[in-house]
C-alpha cells in the first residue's frame, strides 16, 4: 500500500533549468494550467457562440455564478466600490473552485493542497488590501490599527495587538484552504487503499465510505473556495471602511 501522502508529491514532466532558477513543468504546472483553461474555455465557448437571451446550460450555470459572485461583493464591499472588484473575486473564486476539483479526479493534483500555493494566493490578497487601503486613505489608513471607542491609555497596548491580528489573516487564511484539502485527499487515499487490500468479504465496507467521503470532498471544494473568496472581500470592504 502506497503512502497516502504520494498524491501530494511533485513530479518534474519537463525539466527546465536558466541558469540557477528551476522553471521544470511538473504535475502541479499542468493542473494549474488545466484549471485555467476549463474556467477560460468555458468563458470563450459562450462568447464566441453568442449570449443568448435564452441562455443554454453553459451560460445558465456561468450567469447563475457571476451573479452569486458579485451579490457576494456588493455584501461585503458594497455596491459602489465593489463594482471594480467583481472580475478580480470571480476568478479567484472560479480557479480555486476548478483546481480543488481538478484534485478529485484519479491520478490528478490538487495544487490547492500545498501550503507555498495558499500561501502565495493569501500574501498576493493581504499586500494588496494594503496597497488598496493606503492609496485610498493614505496614512489615514494606519488608523485601522487603533478600534474606535479606545481609551487613549490603552492605544499602545492595542497597536500591536492589532498588528498580530493583521498579520495572522494572510497565515488562517492560507492554512485553512490548504489543511482542508490536504486532510479530506489524505482520508481518501487512506479508504481507497484499505479497500485494495482489505480481504474481499470486507473491502466493501472502505469503499462505501469511499464514495461517501468522495461525495463529500466535492461539498468542501465549493465551501472552501466560498470561504476563501468570502474572507477575501471582507478583508477588502474593512481596509476601504477602515473597520
């Protein structure tokens, strides 16, 4: 029985080497790229078929999306400063969605599952609520840091409590996308290899969760690219409210 682990390992399909820097395509570059292509695809198959009034599956899924997505926004951000943010939510939303279901697919990759992919998606957002609060409020912004309602007294014990607090969401941010995952993958691996090797008047009962788990795999993917894209709006609406 293979380590449960092995679904998560990088594979090197074409090694690429300039100069000191490692640029290999490996199995994590193709599942990306497979991401992008189904939710680019299936953008340009509607457009170039024509949007219709009377719209077909495609774009009856794609129109019911968008609409989740950007109701989603204008919750958080509201609707006048949301409007710009829409197109930058739903492509976060619909390639995290893609790749972590990319990884319920047998002999596949769930990039999703490493902690250095989270971790970059959740720094790229951080930095930019930064920049998005500092461009619109200028040094205003560090007033973030000090909640309205404090007692001067305590201003310097809240300061750098506030600055934890900042800091701690690119990390729970990350973390929680990528422990989920990882966690769910690993229970699979670990049923569907007891059911391999599990005497046959028995080998039914792991592969019955199997497919119970795998069912439930498929609920986590669309929960946890919700959550992730969710988050990302309300840290978003509070650097623009300075909440």
């Amino acid at each position: 029985m293979e380590s449960p682990l092995h679904h998560f390992e990088v594979h090197t399909i074409i090694p690429i080497h300039i100069g000191g820097l490692d640029l290999s395509i490996n199995n994590a570059v193709v599942a990306m790229w497979v991401g992008l292509a189904i939710i680019a695809g299936s953008f340009m198959l509607v457009v170039n078929r024509g949007v219709s009034p009377i719209p077909g599956k495609l774009q009856s899924v794609l129109e019911i999306s968008l609409e989740f997505i950007r109701s989603m926004v204008y919750e958080f951000i509201g609707e006048d400063e949301g409007k710009k943010y829409v197109p930058f939510i739903a492509s976060l939303f619909l390639f995290i969605l893609a790749c972590n279901l990319i990884g319920l697919v047998p002999g596949s990759y769930t990039i999703t599952s490493q902690i250095v992919v989270t971790g970059a998606f959740a720094t790229g957002i951080f930095i930019m609520t930064l920049v998005i609060g500092f461009c619109k409020h200028g040094m205003h912004f560090l007033g973030i840091l000090v909640p309205p309602g404090v007692p001067k007294i305590m201003i310097p014990l809240m300061i750098p409590i506030e600055i934890i607090s900042m800091l701690a969401r690119p990390i729970s941010l990350a973390v929680r996308l990528f422990a989920n995952m990882t966690a769910g993958h690993t229970v699979l691996a670990v049923l569907f290899g007891l059911a391999l090797t599990s005497p046959a008047w028995v080998s039914w009962m792991p592969f019955g969760f199997t497919i119970i788990i795998n069912g439930l795999e498929i609920a986590i993917a669309f929960i946890q690219a919700y959550i992730f894209t969710t988050l990302t709006c309300v840290y978003i609406g509070d650097v623009i409210k300075l909440h």
